[in-house]
C-alpha cells in the first residue's frame, strides 16, 4: 500500500540489508554470545586508530576555532595535497579545479549521480558492488546491472560490458572493489578503458558522452604482488571521461572524521561542487586542515600505508588460509584470494543441507542465520550488493576483528560446515 505521506521516491527506497545484519549481530551479543563479526564495512578503533599525526592535527584544528563553515569546495591545503598525493603516488597531475572535497565518499558519489544523469539515463554497472541500484532510483535513470561470478573475481570485463555501455551515460567501477575484495588487472581495466574511448569516438557531436565514475577509495590496501590500476593512468584520454571518488576513510582507518574528496574533469567538477554545496556535504575544516597535512607528509603516509597493508593482510590471510584448508578437507566451502580493500569472498556450498535442528538451509539468507547462530560468525551475502540469489557466496570483511578473533571462530565455522 502506498504511504500519501512520502514522496513515490521515499516510499520505495529500500533498507540496507547490511544494517539488518548489525541488528541481529547486536541482539546476540546482547545474549552473551561471542560473535566474530565478519559483516561490517567499517574498521574497530579498537584495532585500527587513525593516524595519531591526524588525531592531533584534529584535535589541534579546533582548539585553534576551526568550527565554523569551509569553502564548499574544500579547503586549498586539502585540495593542494590530494594532488601531491596523485602526483606522488599515482602518476597523475590533476588541476586544482579538478578537485573537490566532500564530507566522505558518498556525497561525491551522489553528486556525480546528479551532475552528469538526468531521469531515464542509462547507469552501467557490475554486480555485486556497493549501493549502485540506490543512487539509480533517486536520480530516476535505468540501472543496467551486469552480472559478475567468480570466474572474473566478481570484477567486470570488457566483453561483458561491451553491449550495455552502448548509449549508456554513466559506467560505474570500482577497484579495490567492496564486497569481492578483488582488483582490476591492467589488460582488464585498460580493455574497458578502450571500450569506453570507442563508444565516445562513436557517438555523433549531439550525443552526450559516456563518463566512468571510478570508486577507488580502497587504493592504498593492496596485498601481495598486487598494483592499483586506475583509467587516466593506462589511458591518458580517459580524462575527459573519468570522476574519481577517494577520501581519507579507508586509508587511514577514518570513515566517522567524514574527509573525502573527488577529482573529476573541470567541466564537471565545477557543477558538482555546486551541488556538493547545496547539500551542505562539506567536510569538517578541523579534519581537512589534519588529513591535508597527513598526506603533504610522505614518509608519515608511507609508513601508516604499510602498517596498515601488514595488520590487514595478516587478517585476511588467516582467514583465507583457514577457509582454503577447509576445502582442502572437502568441506562445503570456497574462497578467493584477497587483493585489496578489506574483504575476501568465500562460498559457503550448503543449500538443502538440513542443520541438526532439522531446518533445511534454502536460502543465502538461511546460510547467513545459521552460521551465525551456529558459528557465531556474521558474514553478509553477495546478494545484497546485486548479484543472484542462492549462489552461497558471501562477503566477509576483516576491518573489525582481530587475529584473534579469526583464529577462534575458524574451528566453529568448520564445525558448522559438518552437516
């Protein structure tokens, strides 16, 4: 039934399915059950405090009467030292025009959204990822979502996207990618950059072009071998095409200090930072001015960046070697390696096994509840980032736990996979 009250956009947005999850982690927790929460997007302070150089710079900021409103475009140190950070890190120059800060990544999201789609555009992008069909609906466009397995890592590739992008306006990526945990490979990322360059060569001057909206907060956490690739640097023509969406909490363990900030083409960054002040989405000046002068100082950043890369690969290789054992034994149960960001992907093969209470498993969301009532381990299906129901794949996210803690709940996962 429809609510009167709502407009027909507030009445059909759903709710996270992530945030449900949380509900049922607390009320067991509240029980007294040890829960080894796997499900949570998000860093424990507990096990990853932020920069102490930023905390102080904080701190510092508002004793100083940085409380009152800063340029909605950001402030100049802040936008100065993102492209000290892209210059010296990722090989690229962008102008300061280019470059916006927002209140975190969502708003930079959101504002390319609403920059470059208007009602009935086409939106491109893969499943599983995070988000994408909520942003579709409140801008009214056509979501074309593209469906992703575990033979390409959850990560899209050019054939699979050749025949959506075609008059499509807008073409999602994102690599470190939440919530397969996996990255682009250079001839992967440079095919669908080439695909792009073509569809824009081929449209006539009337038609607008196709833009890539490239979410790399997750950048700076890679594993192993593993090298970020981004468009711009294996196409230098993507420039005109690509929004870059980064910020500060990922990196440096920050999402609640709420700094992050977009580089897009000047054309577009220019009215995106209008609409980025209409909503007011700007970030705190105390926490600008600390996390600029955290990313002007190279060796501060080098040496958190590899602290941070070791504490959570330890993380994610305990899980994956303790899940991959698992396998080994011919339990019901498959992994990926991680590459990046703060998650892996594992598959947990027990649709239509009956549990001892002799409830039959027929549903990703019935695997779900039972391994965290059985396991107590909270882990979050794939399907709620978009893929196909009942595939047994999930995402798991190290972010809030510790080595510990993985080493603990690895024995009640593989007790609970003995059905």
């Amino acid at each position: 039934m429809s609510n009167a009250r709502l407009s027909s956009i507030a009445g059909a947005l759903l709710g996270s399915e992530i945030l449900r999850i949380a509900a049922d982690v607390r009320a067991l927790t509240a029980e007294g059950r040890e829960i080894c929460n796997l499900s949570l997007g998000d860093f424990a302070p507990s096990e990853f405090r932020i920069p102490e150089m930023v905390e102080r710079g904080i701190v510092e900021g508002l004793a100083r009467g940085e409380t009152n409103y800063p340029p909605s475009d950001g402030i100049l140190p802040l936008r100065e030292a993102a492209r000290t950070l892209y210059r010296r890190e990722l090989g690229i120059d962008p102008s300061l025009e280019s470059v916006i800060v927002t209140s975190g990544s969502r708003p930079g999201i959101y504002s390319t959204y609403r920059a470059l789609v208007d009602p009935g555009d086409r939106v491109v992008y893969p499943t599983p990822s995070w988000n994408n069909p909520y942003y579709v609906q409140l801008v009214g466009a056509e979501g074309i979502a593209v469906a992703c397995d575990a033979s390409t890592g959850f990560m899209p590739t050019r054939a699979s996207l050749e025949h959506a992008v075609r008059g499509a306006r807008l073409l999602v990526l994102c690599s470190p990618q939440n919530p397969s945990g996996t990255v682009f490979s250079e001839e992967a990322l440079g095919g669908i950059c080439d695909l792009v360059l073509e569809e824009n060569a081929r449209r006539g001057a009337g038609e607008r072009p196709l833009y890539v909206m490239f979410d790399q907060v997750y950048w700076t956490l890679t594993f192993g071998g593993t090298r970020h690739v981004h468009p711009v640097q294996l196409r230098p023509a993507m420039a005109a095409y690509t929004i870059y969406i980064d910020g500060a909490s990922k990196a440096l363990a920050a999402t609640g200090i709420r700094v992050g900030w977009i580089v897009a083409p000047p054309d577009v960054a220019g009215p995106m930072s209008v609409i980025v002040g209409h909503m007011g989405a700007w970030a705190p000046k105390a926490e600008q001015g600390a996390v600029a002068a955290f990313l002007e100082d190279a060796p501060a950043f080098a040496s958190y960046r590899a602290s941070m890369v070791n504490r959570l690969s330890a993380r994610l290789d305990a899980l994956f070697a303790g899940l991959s054992a698992m396998r080994d034994e011919g339990l019901p149960v498959d992994v990926i390696e991680p590459a990046g960001a703060i998650y892996l992907s594992a598959r947990f093969d027990l649709l239509g096994r009956v549990t001892p209470n002799g409830t039959t498993l027929d549903s990703d969301e019935a695997v779900r509840a039972y391994l965290l009532r059985r396991a107590g381990v909270a882990v979050v299906p794939l399907s709620a980032f978009g893929s196909a129901p009942d595939t047994g794949w999930h995402r798991l996210s190290a972010g809030a736990v510790s080595v510990d803690e993985i080493a603990r709940v690895l024995p009640r996962i593989r007790a609970a996979l003995l059905l």
